[in-house]
C-alpha cells in the first residue's frame, strides 16, 4: 500500500523558468542515468507505505477508486487526505469510535481485522503522515502537485 506525490515541475518549458539539477549515485559512484534534466517535467515520490493496513486500504477504495480494488492507481485529493487525517485523529482521541469511523476489512494478505496494538499504530502513524504532508503541502507554493493511491497483493 502506497501513497505517492507527483511534483509537476515542466523544466521542459522555458516560460516557466524551472532549472531541474539531477544528479544520481550509487554506491558513492555518479550513475549515467540518461535523463536529460532540461525534459523532466515532474517529480515522483513515494511518500508513505503501509503493510496490511485493511482500514485504510479500504479507506481509499471506498473513497478514491469507486468501490473497486484492483490494485489500480487513484487519484487523491488533498481535501480526501485531510479527511483521512481528521478520522484518524478522531480515532486517536476516542479509540471507542474505530470500528465506526474506519472499520477493518478482511479480505487477500489483509492481515488482522481486530482493532488491537496494530490497528492503532497504523491509524496514529497515518494521522502523523498525513498531518506532516498537508502541512508541507501548503507551503509548497508555485508548484502543482497529486497524490496517488496504489496496492499490490
């Protein structure tokens, strides 16, 4: 389970007057990457992962993909992790309102349906995530930005 921002930076317009610096090493070794910066035209970044987290996973399938899990990517609205972020909270200050707010969801790999020591960690690691991203996010200005979804099982 992934949750992904894409920069969209358009160092291949001129107008926007973006210089993008790409440098990539391995092992202490620059690597020839073969990316010609003056054409990159976003950024992507894994932001979070969780493993067998089912409430959230079902959290996105019920909200971003429309019901279905196929391990497709969503998109994610910044207002749809706000929300998360504001359940999640409310979970934290009331762990009476798990099963309400953010069921769990058996099903493939989804690990433990039981609101226990990791149902509550996933959900406090969450809101700590998705309080942190929606600050930055707003102080990112002059660059848009998306969020992505995706799972694999």
């Amino acid at each position: 389970m992934y949750l992904s921002k894409k920069t969209f930076l358009g160092g291949n317009y001129e107008h926007r007057k973006v210089k993008v610096n790409l440098e990539v090493y391995k092992e202490d070794k620059k690597a020839k990457t073969g990316v010609d910066s003056s054409k990159v035209t976003s950024i992507e970044e894994e932001v979070f992962s969780w493993r067998k987290a089912n409430a959230i996973h079902q959290w996105f399938v019920d909200k971003c993909q429309d019901g279905r899990d196929e391990c497709q990517e969503a998109h994610v609205t910044l207002e749809d992790l706000t929300e998360l972020r504001d359940i999640c909270k409310q979970i934290i200050d009331d762990n009476n309102l798990a099963e309400e707010l953010l069921p769990t969801s058996s099903g493939f790999f989804f690990g433990s349906t039981e609101y226990d020591e990791w149902y509550f960690k996933n959900i406090k690691e969450t809101y700590e995530m998705l309080d942190e991203l929606i600050y930055s996010h707003n102080e990112a200005s002059g660059f848009y930005v998306d969020y992505y979804y995706n799972s694999s099982w």
